[in-house]
C-alpha cells in the first residue's frame, strides 16, 4: 500500500466514524470559546505552559488542513475538529497539572493544645506533629520546637531544647532540616532521634533508617550518618563523636572516635610548669589511631618499677580505656585509675591511657584530674601530637575557667609547635578573644587580621571581621 492508498483509506475511517452532521454556527462557537479559555488559562501558568499551549493551537490548524485535504465536508470537517478539541483539552489539562506549582505541606498538632505561630511545647506528655505527606515528629515532654518554615518539599524545624523522634517521609525531591542550636540535622526521607539540651549545648543523633548529614561549627563540611550510627557533639568541648547505637554506653552519650576532637571541661586555672617539646613526631593529622596498637612513645613493656598501671597477677584484661571512654563508660576509667594509684598511672601510664584518663576526666566534669594528666602528657611525651593538644586543651580548660588571660599562654604554645595542627584556626580564635577581654578591641585586631588571613570561614570570623571594621 503506497502513500496515496493509505490517505485514501485514512478519508474512509474518518467518515465511517463521524455518523452525524454538527451546525457550522455551533462549532464555531465551541472553537473560540475553547480557544479562549486555553489562552486566558496559559497566561497565568508558568512560561513553559503557554509555548505548549501555542504548540497545540497551531497543530490544530494543522490538523484542520489535513482534514481540508482528505476531502471531508465542512460539517464532518466540523465535528472532526471538536472531537480533536477536547482531545486537546484532555491533553492540556494533564499538562497543566504536571507544570502546576506544589501544593503545600500541612500539619497537625497532638498533644499540645496551646500550639500557636508554629511552636509546640510538650508539657507532661508528648507532642505529636502529622504532617500531609505522612511524615511524624513525636516531641518528647519538655520538650519545645518551633516549625519555622513549611513548603511543598518539606519543612525546617527548630529544635530549642530536649528530644524529637522523626519519621520522615520518602518523597522524589523531599527536604527537611531540624536545626539545634548551631547545628542542623538534614534529610530527605529517615527515621531519627534528635536531641538538644542547650544548657550545655550538646547534639545527639540516633540514626534508625537512612541517612542524615549533620552540619554545625564542628563540622562546617557536614558529617553523613548511616543508619545504626550515633552521633555526639559538645559545643562546650569542642568534642564530636560518632560510633554504633549499640555499642554506646548507658553512662554519656558518647561515641566512637570516627570523627573526634579534643575537648574539654569547666576547671579551676591549671599550676604547674608548661612544657614545650621539640620537633613533631608523627605530625599533626589527629590524635585517633587504630585501637589497640601501642601509643607512639609508649614503654613497650612493664612499668620500670612493675607497679601502679600493671594489671594484677592472673587477672583477666578488660577492655582498654580507651575503648571504654568511646563506649562512654568514664566512671569506670577514673576509678581504675585511683584503684591503681593516680600518680603511679601519671608517672609511668602508656600515652594512650593518659589521653583516655584526660578524656574520662573532662567528660565526666573532674577537671583536676584532666589537668593532671594533660600535664603528664606534655611533660612525658613533648614531641606527640598528643603532647602538643595537650597545650591547647590547657588553655581552653583555663579559658573556660575563667582566665582569659592564662590561657592566651597556653595558644601561644600551641600554635608555635603546631602552626597547622587541627586546633589550630580554634586556637588562634579563642586567643582573639581572650586578648579583647583582657586588653581591648585594639591589641586583639592584628589577631583578628591574622585569624582572617588564615582562616577566612572559621568559626570565629565574624567576631574577626567586627574587631578589624574601624
């Protein structure tokens, strides 16, 4: 069947299917009412709409053409074309529906009847938000969270104190953010439990399904979370840990040394001599190293006088310190500690259990222990990365403690035997700081101008860009 036989039998079917004649008057009518209502309907569609609205009016005249040439009569030609109109209409309105905005997220609040302007406090029992898209937050009693933004993909919510459990949603292009104190919890589709407690600023994030990633001062690129992982960050500290759920203890909130940063605790001004060590040993690229090797510097046997950090005779070794600092079980070290004698373990301890006995005692508030054995550290084993954080923990536990001006010392130190150790940009931000409070906005802007030279999106560049602005 060639071209011509194929139009020829084309004419055919379309005759057979259209039975009846429709007036002439009628159809005109019908055509420019239709027109009309694509056009009006297009122009307040989005600008890719109204190109495919023309697309479609110009086919129909196309169509009206062909129809012209297969020789059906004006009346057939007629019906033909209103049939192919509401065909168009039919294709129109899908298309209007894909391209139509979103419609808006809603929710409901159970459980806090006083709910108003987007916050909702738990009292005495918990607080449940029902989103439209299903997703669920249940907020804890006491509790208080506030729903500041709400679109089509989803919603920021800020979390101002104590726990919310998440359920959120999976959905193509979903977007939703729990934002607690300076950090923010994002997601698309997860379960999780977030907590804040903001009288000391410490973030929880127990990851159940999914995947988040949790961005703040301590983590400005973003730490991704997989689900059955744990997430701890002390903005006190300067502390983030992340570890299994499993395998955290019932004793902090801490975890695992995946991402982990020194910190420290509110303590008394540390006594006691400063100790700078010569060149770095195994630079400055972090304190964590694999569980169980032996600490760089440490003795490779028994204490030179067999006591105090030995295990006794025929004892069954439990986990290492440092395994149960990462698990949160602090108590347990610094007992152990004092069992075996704190100035033994400080004079002849591995340097992998003075850095977990500095960290059991920081976490646990016993900031002169931490002292003690920060001190140690540094006196025995100057060289070390470990050694040489130990100057700024020092200095930050001084800060914290009220001494701005000690502790500008204890920078100094640290900064002169790690230029571009890991603390450094915090460092180099709390001595600004410390050197406004104690001698003025003037003696801290060359500071301020060496903070931004160095660290242009540090934590502390505003305060820096304040103290240099005239």
């Amino acid at each position: 069947m060639n071209d011509a036989e194929k139009l020829s039998r084309l004419a055919d079917l379309a005759r057979e299917g259209i039975a009846a004649d429709v007036d002439a008057a009628h159809d005109a009518a019908e055509r420019a009412r239709f027109v009309e209502a694509v056009s009006r309907g297009a122009a307040q569609r989005r600008g890719g709409a109204l190109g495919w609205v023309a697309s479609r009016v110009t086919a129909l005249s196309r169509v009206d053409a062909w129809l012209r040439f297969l020789g059906l009569s004006p009346a057939h030609a007629g019906r033909a074309r209103w049939g192919l109109a509401l065909a168009g209409a039919a294709a129109l309105a899908v298309a209007l529906v894909a391209l139509w905005p979103a419609r808006r997220l809603d929710y409901t609040v159970e459980g806090a009847p006083g709910a108003a302007g987007g916050y909702i406090a738990a009292t005495i029992e918990e607080a449940r938000l029902r989103f439209t898209d299903g997703t669920t937050v249940a907020l804890s009693p006491g509790s208080a969270l506030r729903v500041a933004e709400v679109d089509a993909a989803g919603a920021r919510m800020l979390l101002e104190d104590g726990r919310a459990s998440l359920r959120v949603t999976r959905r193509p292009k979903a977007r939703w953010s729990v934002e607690a104190g300076p950090f923010a919890v994002l997601v698309t589709g997860t379960a999780f439990d977030v907590s804040w407690t903001r009288g000391d600023g410490t973030l929880r994030v127990d990851l159940r399904e999914g995947s988040v990633t949790v961005r703040g001062p301590l983590a400005p690129e973003g730490l991704p979370l997989r689900a059955g992982q744990r997430l701890v960050a002390r903005m006190r500290e300067g502390d983030v840990q992340i570890s299994s759920v499993d395998a955290a203890g019932a004793v902090g909130s801490a975890a695992g040394p995946a991402e982990r940063a020194p910190s420290s605790a509110g303590a008394a001004p540390p006594g006691g001599e400063r100790n700078t060590g010569p060149g770095d040993v195994d630079g400055d690229a972090g304190a964590a190293r694999p569980e169980g090797s032996r600490a760089e510097g440490a003795p490779a046997g028994p204490p030179p006088d067999g006591s105090a950090a030995a295990a006794p005779s025929g004892a069954v070794a439990g986990p290492s310190w440092a395994k149960r600092v990462a698990a949160g079980d602090f108590r347990s070290v610094l007992a152990e500690a004092e069992q075996r004698g704190l100035g033994g373990v400080l004079e002849h301890g591995s340097l992998d259990d003075l850095v977990a006995l500095a960290d059991a005692a920081r976490y646990a508030r016993r900031g002169d222990v931490a002292q003690r054995a920060l001190t140690a550290t540094r006196k025995r084993f100057p060289g070390t990365s470990h050694g040489k954080a130990a100057a700024f923990l020092l200095g930050r536990m001084v800060d914290d403690g009220g001494s701005p001006g000690a502790a500008v010392a204890w920078y100094d130190a640290y900064l002169a035997e790690s230029p571009g150790g890991p603390f450094a940009a915090e460092a180099l931000g709390r001595k600004m700081v410390a050197v406004e409070r104690t001698a003025g906005r003037a003696a801290a802007r060359p500071v301020a101008e060496l903070y931004l030279k160095r660290h242009p999106r540090g934590a502390h560049a505003p305060v820096a860009h304040d103290l240099v602005e005239p």
